[in-house]
C-alpha cells in the first residue's frame, strides 16, 4: 500500500488556493480522496516532500503548520491501518479502507497477540534451527504460561516492562526454586523472541534490551585421566553398560556432543579420522583425527549392527553413565555451587553423580591441555568459538600442572 499527496489544479477556487488530495494504492484498487480543510496556493506546495513550505514575508499567513500537520496525521493513520491489514490477513477492499479512515481506525487492534507470534516463531525457525534449539524455544513458551498462570500477570508485548521482570524473577527464584542460570536461559531466548518480533512490526516494545540476568560461573566436572582410564578398561558384565560406557568414552577421545555422537553414520568414519557436519555450529566437513583408543572402540563395532556405536536416548544415557562410573568407584566428593538469586547453595555428592554426556567433551579438553595439546589444536578439534568458555580449561590445566610440579619437584630437597 503507497500513499502520495497531490494538488487538484483542476478545481482552484476564487483565491487561488488548491485543495489537496491524498492518492492511496493498493494491488486491487486506487483510492483518491480529498483531503478536508487543506487547501493551498501552488506555489506554496513541495513536490518533493509533498508538504507546504511557509510564505515570504511580504506574504499572509498560510496555515502550513496546521495544515501539514493534517498531512502527517492523514499519512500515519493510512500507515496504521496498512499495518492492521497486514497483521490480520485482511484482503482490503475500497469501501472497507474508507470506512476504517473515516470512522474505525480509533477501534482496530494492532497488537499481535503475544503467544500466537511465539507460536509462529517457533514453526518459522523449524527450518534453520537445530531441534535442540527449537527446543528451548519450546520450553521457554511453556514457561511464560505457567507464569502467567500462577501470577495472574497477563503477558502481553506491550506489558513487558521492568515490573514483569521483576515479577519473573520473583516467580523463577521464589516459586520453582530455578537457579540464576535458569532465569538467565529463559530471558536469552525471550529477548531473541523479542527481537525477531520487533523486526517483523509485531510490537515497537524495547524495554526488554534493559533485562539483565548475571549468569553465575560454573564449575568444570570431568574425569581425570586415571578415571578416564579406569573406566574404559573395566569389565563390565551388562552389555547396556558396555555401550553407554564405551560411547561415552569416545566422546572423552574426541570431544564430540552427545548429538554428534548420535548422528554419527559410518560414512563418517575413515582411517584415520571423521568427517561431520557439526549440529550445533552446522559446520560441514568438520574433521576430527582418532586416537588409539577412539579407533579401538569403533573397531568393537564393525560390521555389528551397532555400526559405528551404539547410542540411546539423552535421558538413558545420563542416567546409564552415572551407573558406570559408580561401578567403577568414581565417588570423589565434589561440591557445585549454584545461586538462587542472592542465595547460595552449595551441593556435595560422590562425583558420579555429576557425570552426564556433557562432561565427556569436558573430559577431552582438559586432558589434552595437561597433556600438553597446543590450545588452538583443540580448539579447532572442539570447534570452541568464545574465548571466555575456552578460558577456564586452560586454568585447570595450568593449576593442574602447577600441582604436579609441587607434588615433584618442588619436594626434593636443596
């Protein structure tokens, strides 16, 4: 829909002054229509602009300022109403636009409803994004109308402000007990809601680019090499356990995702090395070179119908590994430190507890680092993008050096 500003010089009246007319398109018709209480002398019109510049002053008084003031009013309302059409669907007719100009403007809704448009930003992203982050989306979704249940807050676009915040935080920290990581993953993917919304004229709402949620430093939880080691040569008699172990080790030879480790095919697999498309970062071709140990568990599992390794569902697989480790004796006592809010809470259990698929890649880096792996071999091993998340296994590696040099040579005496 364009909207255009002219003078019709066919009707001037007895001073010389044009009414002027506002010419509106659409793909199914033209409308032209005056444009009441406007008139104007031609000389006194910019047809650039489409406006009425101000007199000389040898000149009377035109009323630019209130007439052109009409033409902005005229121009924007034509724009709302473009916007209306467009939210609702609305294939519009001629007498259907001048009736919405003439009287019904004042009573259209141009607010997108809040959970519809999620809804649709869920189903548009299907296509570029990976399930794993398609279902974040969702469970942010599921989140925001539980609040909205147990609150009462009605969550509109326009009713997210520093008071809704609040009110967020209260009921994440309060109400379900969730951690300050937790707040922060729910407000990340609200304000990239946020922004495809705003991006799209679903709403003109940026309060939230205010909402700031500090995200707490976590510890790093991995197997140390003796662990590692005692875990994947012990002789275990379930061949469950066996899979879960052995898929869970090549992880901490490759540092390869769980979701990798799942999508892996035995095209994938050459002599030396593996070649993937990385799930998460969608890089093609990405190339993982195997050590002995990498290369001694896909050997278990030629030829099998297992072929390249046998992989189960994520929960399964967490809750499997936990077992493993436990058989194994992995029960140092290790303390995470979370905050709920302000509060802190601190959590100490036998370290097999903690070990999930995520602590597989984590196993990888720090060991190869204490191993002496240059850190931008790993990093290209890995696919680290930030530099920060990187950060903190290199000071594990270095603390763990330094702790050697203590228990060694630093104890010989001068």
């Amino acid at each position: 829909m364009q909207v255009s500003f002219y003078l019709d010089k066919s009707n001037i009246d007895k001073q010389g002054l044009v009414s002027v007319f506002y010419s509106l398109t659409t793909q199914n018709s033209r409308i032209r229509k005056k444009v009441k209480g406007v008139k104007v002398k031609e000389k006194h019109w910019i047809l650039k602009s489409q406006r009425i510049k101000p007199p000389i002053k040898s000149e009377p008084y035109n009323n630019h300022i209130e007439y052109n003031k009409i033409l902005d009013e005229t121009e924007a309302n034509i724009k709302t109403l473009f916007r209306y059409i467009l939210l609702n669907n609305i294939k519009p007719t001629k007498e259907f636009i001048l009736e919405k100009l003439e009287t019904g403007l004042e009573k259209i809704n141009l607010t997108h409803d809040f959970y519809t448009s999620f809804d649709e930003f869920i189903e548009v992203n299907k296509s570029t994004k990976v399930p794993r982050t398609i279902k974040s989306y969702v469970t942010t979704l599921n989140f925001l109308k539980d609040f909205e249940n147990n609150t009462g807050y009605k969550i509109t676009f326009d009713s997210i402000d520093n008071y809704f915040f609040e009110k967020l935080q209260d009921y994440t920290f309060l109400t379900r007990k969730n951690k300050n990581s937790y707040l922060a993953f729910i407000v990340k993917v609200l304000r990239t809601f946020l922004s495809w919304s705003y991006e799209r004229e679903y709403h003109t709402n940026l309060k939230y680019k205010k909402f700031k949620v500090k995200e707490d430093e976590t510890e790093v939880i991995y197997l140390t090499m003796d662990e590692l080691m005692k875990l994947y040569n012990y002789e275990f008699e379930s061949t469950r356990l066996k899979h879960v172990r052995d898929s869970y080790c090549f992880g901490c030879f490759t540092g390869l995702r769980f979701s990798d480790i799942k999508a892996l095919k035995p095209s994938n697999v050459f002599k030396t090395h593996i070649k993937i498309t990385v799930q998460k970062t969608r890089s093609i071709d990405h190339k993982i070179p195997l050590n002995q140990f990498a290369l001694q568990i896909l050997e278990r599992y030629k030829d099998t119908i297992y072929e390249p390794l046998p992989v189960i569902s994520g929960q399964k697989f967490n809750k499997y590994i936990k077992e493993c480790c436990e058989a194994v004796g992995i029960d140092t006592p290790t303390t995470v430190t979370r905050y709920i809010g302000q509060r802190r809470v601190d959590k100490t259990e036998p370290k097999h507890k903690f070990i999930t698929s995520h602590t597989a890649r984590k196993t990888f880096v720090t060991n190869s680092l204490i191993l002496g792996m240059k850190e931008m071999v790993v990093r290209n091993i890995t696919g680290h993008k930030k530099e920060e998340s990187f950060r903190k296994y290199v000071k594990i590696a270095e603390d763990f050096k330094k702790q050697e040099m203590d228990n060694t040579w630093n104890k010989i005496e001068k």
